[in-house]
C-alpha cells in the first residue's frame, strides 16, 4: 500500500510536467448536457479517424459515456481558462455551460471560438483500474481562428510560447 | 472513400491545435534499444499507477512492445528539441540514441536530463485501427529541474509561456 501511494506521488509529480492542451469533453444524454475540463485525450488512429479520452469512473460524465452517448473534444483557445475552471470545479451540471457560447451540433453541446470541435460517434470502451477509455469515431472536426490552445502544466493554465 | 479522405484530413488540422508535450518511447528488445518521439501519450488511471500509448503498427517499436517489451517515457525538455527531431525524421535503430545522454535502468533507455522518465512494465494491449493502444504500468518515476517541456503545436516544437 504505502509503495503504491509513493508510486502515485510521483507519478502525480512526473505528470505535471506533460504539459497537454485543455479539452473540455461534452455529452447529451435523455436531455441533460454535461461537461468535464480533461486533459487526457489522444489522438488514436487515422483510419478509422479515432481519438480516445480517458475518465474516472465516479466523473458525471462517466454514466451518460458509459451508454454509449457520443461526445464532443472542445479544445480551448488560451482565453477560455475561464471555461476550464467552471468545467473542474464546483460548478455542476448546467452551471457549467453559463460561461462561453454552446452551440447544439449532431446532438452535442459545441463550444464556440473553441480551437477545435470533434464530434464523435462512442465506438468502443475499454475499463482500466480507476478510469475507462472512451474510444471516438471522429465524424466532424470544426476549427477557429489560428492555433493559440490553453495549455495545463505544472498545476496552472498559460500558453504556448510563439 | 473520398468522405473518409475529409474527416482524416479535418482531424489532422485539428489535431495541429492539440498542443502536447514531446514524448520520446523507448524499449530494448534482445539487447536492440528503439526510440520513437511521440505525443499520442495519456494519463490513465492512478490506482494502478498507468499510462497508455498510441503506436502505429508500421512503427519500427510496434514489434517489440507487441511481444511485450517493456518501455520507458521520457518527457522532454524545452531544450531538447533536437532528440525529438533524431528520434522521429530519417535516423533508425541505434543512431537515434547519438543525440542526448541515454542510461539504461532496468533495461530501458532512460533520457539523463529529461523532464521525467516513466519506467513502465507492458501490462496490456489494445488494437484498433491503424494503431494499438498499450498500457503501461508506472513502476518508476524520475523527475529532472524544474517544469519546462518541449512542446508540439501547430506542426512545430516550442515551450509553454511562463
């Protein structure tokens, strides 16, 4: 146990440094919209287009995924941190969607000015100790303006570097 | 066919505002050290402590990892763009560990210098599409100076802004 919980530690440690780009994972579900701020997201496959998300099972998000209801990868633009907070924190359920413009696409909460939007169809999903993996068939991609993400490191939000 | 070609082509320029720190890969497999920059690395689950990967099948440390190779992950420092650049243009096998200081621990390539290595046992393997997804459990973590990785945005190397 204590090995375990030194393991953790410094894998918590070692994974602030892995700095990623902010993403805020959406989905609808019998009518309720739910968003989640997540930075673990990977692009998977080009053919099938595919990307993947993992989330922790006792995420709100997690029971609507675990459906089988799509979902949308909102990928923020380095002036949405606001965004990303309302999506982490205490805010919940439709709170979360009173800061920024959501758009309805396919079905799905959009964000707009978002860097990128990626709707996509729920293909498959793996359980993995705490979290699932939600594997998405990429049916639509949406950009806007030029890339400038909000990038999470070391505990806080910033840019890239030009 | 064509509408395939669209969406592959869509997520590609999505995926150009998905910034994400520069990860090199790396496993020995009878006694061959492989290295490949990647950045289609997630955080999974903390209980157990691990990671996953996104590999192309064509990539040269499919192979070893697929008989279940072990491996190492190694964030880079900002500085470090150069390993990036070895461990995934035209170099192959040995020649791309002439770049940086590479330690072996427990019989991995592990970067000296690196924002953190993650030494990681081959604990499971998922195929989909064009990739397979491995999940690596995190036995040791190394950290290195203060919070400063490489970055990959928009089709080229940088830092996050202070």
């Amino acid at each position: 146990m204590t090995e375990t919980a030194d393991i953790s530690a410094r894998l918590r440690d070692g994974l602030r440094r892995l700095a990623k780009a902010v993403v805020v994972v959406t989905t609808q579900h019998r009518s309720q919209r739910y968003a989640m701020a997540a930075t673990a997201v990977s692009e998977l496959s080009m053919d099938p287009p595919s990307l993947l998300i993992c989330v922790n099972r006792t995420a709100g998000l997690h029971a609507p995924l675990a459906t089988g209801a799509g979902f949308c990868l909102n990928i923020l633009h380095s002036s949405q941190a606001a965004i990303a907070a309302a999506c982490s924190g205490g805010l919940t359920g439709e709170q979360r969607f009173e800061h920024g413009a959501w758009a309805n696409r396919n079905g799905l909460p959009c964000l707009e000015g978002a860097q990128a939007n990626f709707l996509c169809r729920n293909e498959r999903s793996i359980d993995h100790g705490t979290h699932t993996i939600f594997i998405g068939l990429v049916e639509e991609v949406l950009t806007s303006g030029r890339p400038d993400p909000l990038v999470y490191v070391d505990g806080r939000y910033t840019g890239v570097q030009e």
